[in-house]
C-alpha cells in the first residue's frame, strides 16, 4: 500500500514499497524447539522490473517456562535480502 521512487541524478529510478509480514516459526531455546508468532515489517529497492532488494525487521514472540511460570520472551530480528521475481 506504501511506495515510492528515488530518483538518482536524472538518471536511475529506484523504486521501493513497505509491507507488513506475519506467521508462526520454530524457535531453538535452551529449553528445546518452541513455536513462535512472528511479525514484521519491511522495505523492498527494485532494480528494474525482477530484482529486489530487501531489508526486514522481524520479532518473534513465543514462551518460556522457568520455575513453573510461563514467561513470553521476544526475538528480534534484522534481515537483509534479495529477491528474484519469474512472472
């Protein structure tokens, strides 16, 4: 829904957009593989009309149990990427 251009002395055209991501992970703690909700957002740089650079920033939320309680612990993290579109 968020897009723009950079315009680049008159003579390259970058095109990004930000989008929001969403889902459920797998998370390795100390205490084994748990499930997680993961959320996020990010910006995309298109250079010309299939690639893309990407750069994310996502946070993983799940719980943990010490002592009996459960307590939600958080994992952020910063992406960097690239992306090939075919159609």
């Amino acid at each position: 829904p968020f897009y723009g251009k950079i315009n680049i002395l008159d003579r390259l055209i970058v095109y990004s957009d930000i989008y929001l991501t969403g889902g459920v992970s797998k998370v390795q703690t100390s205490q084994g593989s748990l499930n997680a909700l993961t959320w996020g957002a990010g910006q995309r740089y298109y250079w010309g009309k299939n690639f893309a650079f990407r750069i994310d920033v996502k946070d993983r939320i799940f719980t943990e149990k010490r002592s009996g309680k459960d307590y939600v612990k958080h994992s952020y993290g910063l992406d960097f990427g690239v992306s090939y579109f075919i159609l």
